[in-house]
C-alpha cells in the first residue's frame, strides 16, 4: 500500500504544482516509516553492545564489516560489496596511569593515551610541567620547555553556540600538540580534553608527529576536564610539581580492513552517484555509539527507506561506510581513488558523523547557486523541525571526494551534548535516544530524495 | 564593564535603525553571561541531588520554597516574598507492588500509583483484566467491564514530530480513565505509562475522580511501556489471566505552602506586570529536574542575568516559581485571584514547563497582531538556533491569568527526550545538560527583554 502511494506520486512528478505536494507526501512517509520501522536503531544496538569499540585494524572493526554487509545484502540492494584498505593499527596496552606529584602528595587523574601516540618507558615519565594555553603561547617559551610535560590547557569556548566552532580552535593543541613540543625538546606532553563540561572522562583523539624522525616522538596523552583543572590549579601553587604517567601503547603493521558498500543502481543516470555515508571505525574507549555508529546505521536507513517504498532513483544511491575516519583517514581516501580509477562521477555526497541527536540542518559544502537551490527546500522541512542549511564542513570521510561538479552535506544534529562523549568512554548506546536516530535517518533520506529528483546544477561550460 | 555596554545600547533605543542593532547585542550578552556565569545549573543540581523531589505539601516542597526565596533574596531585586496557598498532599505510601497472575505463574512488573489515587484494600487486589485502548472503547464496552481491572493500552503515537502532541491524544486515560471505569463498575484500572520508549520505568501523573462520590473510587496506576507491553501479550494468550496490585496512597488534608515571587519594578509602567516562572512542586518519584527544576532554575536565571546587567526594565518583570502544579495547579489559581483582588494588569507571560533540552523556539497564546510582532523577532534568535515560533499551549501556570489583553509564551524546548523521563524515577540530575539549561535562560530573557522593549499590542476601543 505505502509502496503505491510513493510511485504514484512520483509519477506525477512533471507537473510542477503537483511536485511540490508530492515532496511533502513522500517526506512524510520517509519520517513515518523511519519513526514506526525502522532499523538504525537495532543496527546500533547491535553494532554497540554485541560488536563494541571498532578501533581501525582491530578484531572488532572486522567484525562491523561483516555485519554490516551483512545487513545490507538483506535490504535487497542492486549491489553490496567490501572495497579493501590497508589501515593504520595503534592498541593502547594496559590502561594507561597519571597522578600529580606535588611534593610528597600523589593525585591520581584520569588519562589516555592519544591515538598514534607512542609509549612512556616501562616504569613510566615523570618531569616538571609547563602549563600553556596553545601552540603559539608554546612556540614563545622556546628553551625553557626542554626536559619538561607540556600541558596544554585551552579549554572549549563556552559562548559558542555551535560546539563545533570551539571544537575547531581548540583541537590543534591535541593533534599537533606533542610534534610542535617536541621541536622545542619537552619529553611529553598532556592535552586538556576537548569537552565542554568538567568531568572526569579523558577524550582520546588523534595526534600526529608530522614529519618529524621517529626518535623524536614524544609521548602525549589527553587528561579529562576535572583533571586539567587541578593540574593547572596544583601548578598555581607550586610550578614545580612534577606530573607522572605511564602508558603502554604502540603502532603495529597495517592490516587489510574494508569500506561497506551498497547501492541501488539509477534508471535514468546510472552513471551519476550520490553517496550517503559514515564511518565504521570508532575510538576503543567505548562504543562508539555517537561517534559514529549512528551515522553508520542512519546511512543504512536512509537505503532500507528508499529500497522498501521501492523508490527507482534517477541517479545511483549508494551507502559507503567507511574503515577508518578516525586515525587515517585511509577509508575516504581509497574509496577516491577506486572511484577516479573506474571514471565515475559523484554528483552528490551526504555523510552523517556529527552525533545521533536531533537533527537541526545540514552544513554544506556547495557553490552559490546550488546552496540556495537547497535552501529552496526549507520549506519541506520545517514541519521537521529542521531548519539550518549553511555553509560549512560536510564531512571527513566526504572530503576526499573530488568529482568536478559535487555537492556535498552533512548532516548536523543539535551539538549541545556531542562533546560531552566524543571519543570517551560514556560515548556508548545509552547514551542514543531512538527518536532523534531516526529523525536524523529521516531527514536525510529526505535530502538524499530530493537531490535525487532535482539533481545538482553544474556550470555551464562557455 | 559589561554593565556598562547593556546601559549604552539601551540609551540609543529611541533611534529605530540602531534598535536592531543593540537588540542584536544585548541579545547575544544574555547568551553570553548564560553560557559563561549562569548560576542555573548550580541552583538546579541543589534543588534535585540537595532537596530531591518535591511533591506539593512535602517537607521537601517547603524546603524548596525557602531555598528558591534565599536565592533571589541574594540577587537584590526590588522585592522578594512568598504568597501562600493551600494544596493537596497526596502520598504514596510504601512502594506499589504488581503481577501477572497467569494460572499458577507469577510476572511481577513495575507499576506506581497516579496521583490522587486512592489505595488497595491492605491485601492488595486480585482481577481479570479488560484491555482497551481508550475511554470511548470502554464505553462500548458497558457491562463487560463490572468486576474487572481495566488495563488502558493505547499508546503514544510515534509518527507525531512534537512529543506533547502524542501526550495530549493519549493522557485522558491517565487523568479520566479511572473515573470513567469506575461508572461501569470496574474495581480498579492500570494505565500504560504515557513514554515514547519500551523500558521499565512507571510515570505517576496526576488523575480525578470528578464529581464520582468518593466510595465509587477506584484504584488506580501506571504500568511501564514493557510492562504493558507483557501484559498486552499475555492478555491475547490467556484473557482470563488475573492481574494483581497493591498500593498504599493516601490524600492528607490540605497544607499551607507557598508560591515564590521575585520582581524588577518597571520604570515606566510599574503597573504593567510581566511574569516569567516555572513550577516548584514535582512529582515524587525522582527529583524532577526536568519538570519543573528547569523551568524554575531558567526563570530566576532571567532576572539574575537582567539584574547582573543593571537593566532597568519599562514594565515590572517578575519571577513567580508556582506551587503544585502537577496536581491541583492551587499555586497558579492563587496567584491569579491576588493578582485581581490588587488589581494588576499582566501584559505578558513566559513559562518553562517542557524540560532543560535545546531550546528550539516559543508555543504562543496571542492574537494575530502579537503573534506576528512576535514572529518579527525570528532573525534575532536565528543565530542561537532557535526558530519555531507557533500558535500552542503556552503554560500550565500562567494559564491561570485572565487580564484583558495579555500574551502567553511556553519556552518550547527539543521534545525528543523528554517523555523518557516525565513523571518518572530516572527525571533526576544526570538527565540535564548544562548548555542546553543555559541555552533555554538565555532563550527567555532575550524573549522577556524584547517584550518589555517593544510591550505588546492592545486592541483599540471603538
């Protein structure tokens, strides 16, 4: 029945007073069907409580693949297939330890080692800390950070509304951090979480030496909230406590990991693809369940939808779940370069890696006449509640993606709670709540409709 | 300093092409001292983790009404005092118990008394159970009813995108299902707890027996959506299986409690009164952080931001914290017959009674001129992403107030969360964010500030 409804109104679609009304039907329907059937939320359930964390070139990360695939050869798609990467494998060891050592008191704190980082020695590091507020503040003490602990200790601004924004100004301290510390020859460095609220969780991340030689790395780990705090106050006191931690992580070979793909093929332009996608990959600190099993399970509704109401798209639409976002960025890059190889030509790109909160809008990455032929879709939405289309980053796994004319989306929930589990340990199912999954599964379903039936413009060629 | 920016801006308001302007930045000061000072989410974590829940005519209420008076006693507003009133002062009694009795096996589920409910006899109460999904299905139903337990299962319906309208068509069976059975002759009813999501927990709210003379009453409880889910099941495998509870609930005689109101006396038009508030009392079953610990925390934190700036309001803005709402709404009809009997012209009021989540716009009691004047102020709050200004239910409070040309605002927060929670043991503390807390203060007293810069429009006389 629902199957009817869908293809009679699409056949309508040539009469333009009638395209309109038959949007706002079709619309309903995708947020009808992800609110009463769908599955992304126990595609998650599963991904997060059966599977768990999916660090890159981990056993469990394997396991995401296959089950995944799995899932989506039984959505019926016209393919689904793996695409191979070589992906990068870090392992944390034992759980890494910290305390302050102020004088003769210890304070433990909780910390974790950055992704990629290297390993203290076996008995641990302990050294003076220097306490400062970024890079350039850093670059200004020059020898006086020798033998030291950098501590960088610049929190999130609070008065931005998007939390993205301080995310953006802040993070630089935790992925250039220990290179740039140590030019200047500190034996370590401890990075204040990037979370907007005091607590007790390390955020890990990923952290890069650059081109540094590997006998210069230096080991770096994130210290959470509360921690960076007492520190800073403890060093207030007394500048010259000395911080200890000790952590056991290290970089083993690559292993051979894979993207998850899956499509329905276009009737009228099998040629022209539109992707939705997030990435497989997680922290092992948790599950991952924000960051970003649910922009994995939303990708895959948004195909359950449109295959179940048995919508033929125009264009291609395929879901590309991508290995490795987090410590590499290997999976976005493969599937470039498989795709440039074969000649094929990305119209339209969606990704979903902001969170599974209730979605606002989307951030778009699109020339000026393609944005406002987006933004002429507001209307549609609002009745959603969705009501934010700007310009802004789409997505890490989506930009690698370099067709000559592409738009490009990404999905952008409401990022009030979004640092408070990125990368922790809480960022777990728990902490999902069902409906705004599948809002968010429903809105992009609805985009990636509407670019399908109204296509991008291109520029015309004088 | 900041006191001094606020007073400038507002010394050019006479200007109108510089009015957009200054609204602009003394709009964004107010998310700024939110988001970077607010006293809100300290206030709110005492009043729930110090005080606890606060069902009218408990200690714990009139704990909460001398801490709420202590606060804004150290704010320095022009007046601060309590307004008493009598409320009900219902009880719970020992834990509720349940079960299945499905022949010989026993299925214990979570139940909890609604509000104003009267007890089982001492040993509890043992029937068949009828399942229907509403009033008007009992009804059809007459004689079957006599001697049976009636089991109310309709759910809230998942395809609305606003939560409160899925609440609004499913809570009749909470407030008037037990009255309406106990005309038929049923010995008692159990009513799936009114929650979007399948888990464990009950949600109490309040329930009346009308006019019904008091030896007709019948009682009654919540069930949790698993729970009536279990029982929906075994119910199609045995309809003659027995349902068991017992609960101990007991109306007291009334108490002496008390409103709490805070005021910044207009300089121009003291006489014009505009309230913000929220509600004190909660329900019982948790600390009720969300209704209405937000609602109250939100409000005072209006006039603390617009005190803290030495703003000088036209009109008199006042903060009323509202008794027993939840079951009686003595607190609002109090304030409402003073307030005649002083002859007060209210011109405007705000409530926050929808939880602490991302504040996402304002449900509006207005006639078209207000509503559009309102609406005129939508590109203020776009960049704090707040955007849906709509006709809807602004107050349970301040729906009391009947003066002659009044308008009504509802804070109207993302409603994806909030029936996980409402009425139920896990509304505590840890359910909050602190940005979206101060995000939704922010949100009213930029509203509060632009309706008392701009009033309201009255209807002319003829």
């Amino acid at each position: 029945m629902k199957k009817t409804i869908l293809l009679t109104v699409l056949a309508l679609n040539g009469l333009t007073s009638f395209a309109q009304s038959n949007d706002e039907k079709n619309i309903k329907l995708f947020y009808k069907k992800a609110l009463t059937e769908s599955k992304c939320y126990t595609w998650l359930e599963y991904l997060s409580n059966d599977i768990g964390s999916r660090l890159s070139g981990s056993p469990t990360a394997a396991a995401a693949v296959q089950y995944t695939k799995l899932q989506l050869d039984r959505l019926g798609l016209d393919k689904v297939y793996l695409q191979e990467v070589m992906v990068p494998h870090w392992v944390r060891g034992e759980k890494e330890t910290a305390y302050i050592l102020d004088n003769k008191a210890k304070t433990v704190v909780p910390i974790c080692a950055l992704g990629g980082s290297v390993a203290t020695a076996k008995g641990g590091l302990t050294a003076e800390v220097i306490e400062v507020k970024g890079i350039k503040e850093l670059a200004e003490l020059g020898d006086k950070v020798k033998g030291k602990i950098v501590f960088y200790n610049r929190p999130m601004n609070p008065e931005n509304i998007e939390t993205f924004t301080s995310y953006g100004a802040c993070v630089d301290q935790r992925y250039a951090g220990a290179k740039e510390a140590a030019k200047l020859g500190a034996v370590g460095t401890i990075v204040r979480s990037m979370n907007l609220r005091l607590d007790d969780f390390p955020h890990t991340g990923a952290q890069s030496y650059g081109d540094l030689p590997k006998e210069q790395y230096i080991p770096t780990a994130a210290i959470s909230t509360n921690g960076a705090e007492l520190l800073s106050a403890s060093l207030k006191r007394n500048p010259a406590l000395k911080f200890y931690f000790k952590q056991s992580c290290e970089t083993l070979p690559d292993v051979l990991s894979h993207n998850v793909i899956g499509e329905l093929t276009g009737k009228e332009h099998p040629e022209n693809i539109m992707v939705v996608g997030g990435h497989l990959d997680s922290w092992d600190l948790a599950d991952g369940s924000h960051d970003d099993g649910a922009g994995v399970v939303q990708s895959m509704e948004v195909l359950r939808i449109l295959k179940n109401l048995d919508y033929k798209p125009k264009n291609t639409i395929r879901v590309v779940l991508f290995m490795n976002e987090e410590n590499g960025g290997k999976g976005g890059a493969k599937y470039e370069e498989i795709s440039k190889k074969n000649n094929e030509n990305h119209i339209f790109a969606l990704e979903s890696d902001s969170g599974g909160f209730s979605p606002r809008g989307f951030s778009i990455e699109a020339d000026d006449t393609n944005l406002k032929k987006i933004q002429g879709y507001k209307d549609l939405f609002e009745p959603y509640l969705v009501h934010s289309f700007t310009i802004g980053h789409a997505g890490s796994d989506i930009n690698h993606l370099t067709s000559k004319a592409i738009v490009k989306a990404g999905l952008k929930p409401d990022s009030q709670r979004y640092f408070d589990y990125h990368h922790a340990a809480n960022d777990k199912f728990d902490a999902i709540n069902k409906r705004e999954l599948e809002l968010g599964a429903a809105t992009m379903t609805a985009l990636m409709y509407l670019m399908d039936q109204n296509g991008i413009e291109t520029p015309k060629v004088n």
